[in-house]
C-alpha cells in the first residue's frame, strides 16, 4: 500500500505523533472511516499516556484533518479529510 499526504500537512506544524496517528489512520480505515477504540488509537502511537493520546486526536480535530463523527458499538468513530491523502 502506498499512501501520499498533501504538503500542506507540513505546513501545519504538526507534532510528528500526530503525523504517526494520522498515517496510522489512514493504514487502518474503510472508505475514509475509522472505528478504533481508545486502546488501538494508543497502540498505534506506542503511547501508554491517555491523555497524550487524546491530545493528539484533539489536534488532527482541531487542523481538521478528521472529523468525530459518533460512536459505533462503544467505539469512537472518525471520518478522515481526503483532502489532505490519498493511498492505492
């Protein structure tokens, strides 16, 4: 699998964590969609800090990288901006 982001993800002096979880994200979804407990969201930062991690997904929130779009089976559900990706 091949991903390319958009260079404007560079422009928003991102933390590279956040990049981590964003690329992780897109490895992991179905059309754009994320369904991820807590714990994979941890996982696939290596952070074992809860708080941090949420930080993280805060920050692709608020650069508008994903969106929150509910919870599905007590798991949170994310929409990811295909706008700044695309992957083959």
């Amino acid at each position: 699998m091949m991903i390319a982001i958009n260079e404007d993800i560079l422009n928003m002096s991102l933390r590279p964590q956040v990049v981590h979880l964003f690329l992780q994200m897109i490895k992991h979804s179905e059309e754009g969609v994320v369904v991820a407990p807590q714990t994979s969201l941890m996982e696939w930062t290596q952070c074992k800090d809860k708080e941090t991690n949420i930080s993280y997904v805060n920050e692709l929130l608020d650069n508008e990288l994903i969106t929150f779009e509910g919870l599905t089976d007590r798991k949170k559900t994310y929409k990811l901006n295909n706008k700044y990706y695309f992957y083959k």
